[in-house]
C-alpha cells in the first residue's frame, strides 16, 4: 500500500509540503526470464515514479535477458541488484526465483554506482560506489546502500 509522508515542515500560512514515497516488492519463479522479469516489477511497482528497482535474481535464469525485462517494465527507474543463493519475499522463498524492491515517489532521491575489480580493493571500491552520494539531492534523511558480490568473498 503507498505510503504518504509529510517530511519537510511548512511555513506559516502554506499547506503542508507532501513527498510522496511508496515501497513494493514483486516476485516471481517463472522460468522464462522475460515473464518473470516483467511479473517481478509489475508486483514491485506499486505507486507513480518509480525511483529504484532492487533485484535479487538466482544465477539460473539467463541473467541478460532477465535485465532486459526487468529494465522495459521499469518505467525508467534506476537499477541495482545482484545474485544470489536463495530468494526472499513475502510469502516465498526459493532458489530459483527473481526478487524486485521498488522504492517511489517523489519523495526519493537516487543515484547509483558500481566499482569494477572490488574484490582485490574492497575499501576503495566501496568508497567508489559510495561517492555517487553526492549526486542526489539534499535531504533530511539519507541512505546509503551497498550490495557485494557474494561470490567475491570477504563482503564485510
């Protein structure tokens, strides 16, 4: 369900400034990438704007096409993921399954990154990807989020 927020406060006399932010995840265990790529954001998408699209994908799909998919249903928004061992998502677990996060709305500011070669330099790769910081907007709150590869080993 989309989530209204009042994040900023208003000035004397105006109406209250609305971000508008909203969450959703979508799965799916098709085998075709292409369905499950567009059944995983089409359950994912759960409000105008998408900001972000979070993939978690099992390595038995044909990964490329997967993406293709998922970046036409996308509706334009920003993409991160990775592989994995095992899929979680409200009423599923698999090991073969696509799991898509979208985050909207105009409440959301998002840029992304990715560091090539991170498993011999870890600490300059995760401050690599973690500059692109500066290029969203400035606000009262801010997250950043790093996903590793979990083949490289030594995440933390």
């Amino acid at each position: 369900m989309p989530a209204h927020t009042n994040s900023e406060a208003s000035p004397a006399g105006s109406a209250p400034a609305q971000d508008l932010r909203w969450m959703g995840v979508g799965q799916s265990d098709d085998p075709d990438p292409t369905a499950a790529g567009r059944a995983a954001v089409q359950g994912a998408i759960q409000g105008p704007d998408p900001q972000l699209l979070i993939v978690f994908s099992s390595t038995a799909y044909d990964l490329p096409e997967l993406l293709r998919a998922i970046e036409q249903a996308g509706q334009g928004a920003a993409l991160v993921g990775c592989s994995t061992a095992g899929e979680i998502a409200a009423g599923n677990v698999g090991d073969a399954n696509v799991v898509v996060m979208a985050l909207g709305g105009s409440g959301f500011s998002v840029a992304t990154a990715a560091a090539a070669g991170a498993s011999s330099r870890l600490r300059e790769a995760g401050a690599e990807a973690a500059a692109c910081l500066a290029r969203t907007e400035e606000r009262a709150h801010r997250v950043l989020l790093l996903l590793t590869d979990g083949l490289a080993g030594d995440q933390q």
